[in-house]
C-alpha cells in the first residue's frame, strides 16, 4: 500500500534528539523550544512564537487570548477540522459558518460580511490543503469591523499570498506540527503573534496560568499544553530545512497535476494568481455525473493498493453542535459536495515518481473499469 503521508526526518533531527537526551533536557525547558519558536516566527515574519503541544492547542489558546464573552460570534468556514469549531465553543463563543469555495475549497469570502453582527469578534480563516485564503478581503473586514483574525495555518507552511508568508497575516496564526504536516514535530504546534499582549497570555495559558512574581499563585485557569525539548528538537531541524520540504511537496503536487490533468470528472487543486500553493495533501473531486463518491473510489483505489483520506465533513452536519443547539437545518452546498466526493491522494514527502506514477494509473484504472461496470458513464 501506497501511505498517504509520511514525515521526512533526517540525520540533523536524530542528532538534535540525541542532544537533549545526552543532556537530559526533555521537558519543555531547554534551548530547542526557544530556538523554535524564534526560528518558526522568524520564518512566517511574525514577532512571536509560543510553541505548543498540538494545532489544535494553539486554536484553544488563540481564541483564549481574545477573551471572549459569552455568546460572541467567530466565522469560519464549515469545511474544517473540529478543532477550530470546538476552540470557539469551549471559550464560550459561537462558531458561525461560511460555505466553501468552488475552486480552492477555503472558505467563501464573499460570504463573510453577511454574517457579521454586533456579535462578531474575530474570522477565524483557514487556508486548505496547502492554498491559501483570499486575505486581504478578509483583512478590509476586519479593519472595518475591528475584528480579529485568527489565521488557521496548519496546513500550509510556506504557502504564500501575494508575496507574504501564510501565517504572517492575521493577528494571531496557528501552526500544527502532527506527523502529517510540511513541519513536523510528531505531536505539536505553535501560535504566533505581533501583539506584545497576545504573546504573554498565551504563554501564561500554555503554563497553568503560572506567574512570573509569585509561585503556585492564579489569577485565571490555563492549561498544559507545554511542548517538549525534544519535539522542539525535531521542529528545528525541520525548520532548517524547510525550503527543501515545501519544493518537495510543489514538485509532487505539479507531478500529480501533470498527470492528471486531462481526466475530465476531476477536479485538481488549483493556484491562484494570488497564491502560492505548497499542496500539503493532494485532493481530488469526483464528478457527481460518474455515479461514483469518495467513499467507493476510496475503496476502488485501496484495492489498487492506494491509499486515501476522505475530505473533511463540515461541522454544520455533526452530531456533537446539532447536540448544543448549533447549525440546525443550515445548508452549505460546496461543502456538502466537498465532503461526498473529495479526497486526497497519498502526499508523503518521501513520495518518489514511480509511486505517483503508480497512483495515476490506479486513479485511471479504476475510473475505467467503473465505466465498463457502468455502460453509458
Ligand atoms: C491538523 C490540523 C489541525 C489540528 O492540529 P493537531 O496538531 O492535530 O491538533 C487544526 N487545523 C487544521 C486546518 C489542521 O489541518
């Protein structure tokens, strides 16, 4: 079986490992989490780095850093992770949805003024698969509205809009660093931030709430979502090598397009003019005139020895927020279609040509075949 992803760790992340172990730093103190932070800030041109123990952690505390009160609204898209839905909700906020769009599947952003009311604090943009969101409508809202945005950068490091990195553009952006990710950290993350303010309540949420004058003494609740040493290890090799990984990872993408370009009941990633894409997971949309949806050519690709990930299912259709009273009877067409009959293909940065070459033709095999099943498709 072909994975669908797979981390590139090489002799620099062992050797950077085996230091902590040698020196026996392997909590979160230690000079690799600062250099980290210093190096991955650095990178997104952001002032501050506070590195945590996932992405998801990095949106809890984010949104943390807002203050919210009860009942204030957040927009984001529907088609998501839970992790950014559930951030908003356990700080006593309100997710409000916008559709996909058609072409890179982020988030509609000519959807979000409508959406803004009294309510509203902050658009929480993510960018998708490795594209980038439209900023800088995004960015007018907010200066409009006096919103904040929360960028939501997980899978897009070194993606870039207009010129400017992804992740450098919001007010605060969150990072994760799971295996699956351009960086990785195995399990991590990191929040990042201009604001002097943002930084020290996300340090102090990322510790317990611990403070600086007084030991065992608490003025608010936080959390432990203390990244180690040794994870920050890996990250800063990783970043080292970070150019290498995001053109490993454009190289597959335009090796995939190359391929597959001429199947026409597919739709392939796009790059706007706007944007660099650093294609983190290659995603495909199935034609609803085939007759066939993610699920059953996920499973026609598996037997080809391929394997796949469904595309996300957007939070207006779970259970859990249908529970709270959330997003009942909202309708979210792109996202809906997004979710029936998108996956992605095996993205791994170890990935070799023989092996895209390999997934090309079970895409092509098994979309023949299911024509000769179906005559008249
Ligand atoms: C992976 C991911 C997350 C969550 O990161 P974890 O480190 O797995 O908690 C959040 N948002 C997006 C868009 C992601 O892709």
């Amino acid at each position: 079986m072909i994975p669908v992803s797979e981390p590139l760790l090489g002799r620099k992340e062992a050797e950077y490992v085996a230091e902590c172990i040698r020196t026996g730093w392997i909590s979160s103190a230690g000079r690799f989490v600062d250099e980290f932070e210093r190096a991955w800030a650095d990178y997104c041109g952001m002032k501050h780095g506070v590195a945590v123990s996932s992405g998801t952690a990095a949106l809890q505390v984010a949104v943390g850093c807002l203050d919210l009160e009860p009942g204030d609204e957040v927009i984001m898209p529907t088609f998501t992770i839970i992790s950014c839905a559930m951030a908003v909700v356990e700080m006593g906020g309100v997710p409000v949805l916008v559709d996909s769009d058609e072409r890179t599947w982020c988030m509609d952003v000519g959807q979000v003024e409508d959406k803004i009311t009294p309510r509203t604090r902050a658009i929480m943009v993510v960018h998708m698969y490795g594209h980038p969101v439209d900023m800088d409508p995004m960015l007018d809202l907010a200066d409009k509205h006096g919103l904040a945005i929360i960028e939501d950068a997980a899978q897009v490091h070194g993606a870039e809009y207009t010129g400017r990195k992804c992740g450098g553009l919001g007010e605060i952006s969150t990072f994760s660093f799971y295996s699956n990710k351009i960086i990785t950290t195995g399990e991590g993350g990191m929040l990042l931030t201009n604001d002097d303010i943002h930084a020290e309540k996300a340090r102090c949420l990322r510790n317990l709430c611990f403070i600086q004058e007084r030991r065992f003494f608490h003025k608010r609740l936080g959390y432990n979502f203390r990244l180690t040493n040794m994870q920050a290890a890996v990250g800063l090799a990783q970043v080292q090598r970070v150019e290498e990984l995001v053109a490993r990872k454009r190289s597959i993408g335009a090796a995939y397009t190359e391929r597959l370009c001429d199947i026409k009941v597919l739709q392939l990633p796009v790059e706007e003019p706007w944007a660099k894409n650093v294609y983190w997971m290659y995603g495909l949309v199935l034609d609803e005139s085939t007759g066939l949806d993610a699920v059953a050519f996920a499973e026609r690709l598996a037997e080809r020895g391929v394997m796949t990930r469904p595309f996300f299912l957007g939070m207006h259709e779970q259970p859990v927020f249908h529970d709270m009273g959330l997003f009942k009877g909202e309708v979210y067409p792109i996202a809906e279609r997004l979710a029936r009959q998108g996956l992605y293909l095996p993205s791994g940065l170890p990935l070799t040509e023989e092996q895209i070459d390999t997934v090309c033709q079970a895409v092509r095999d098994s979309l023949a075949a299911w024509r000769v099943a179906r005559p008249g498709r």
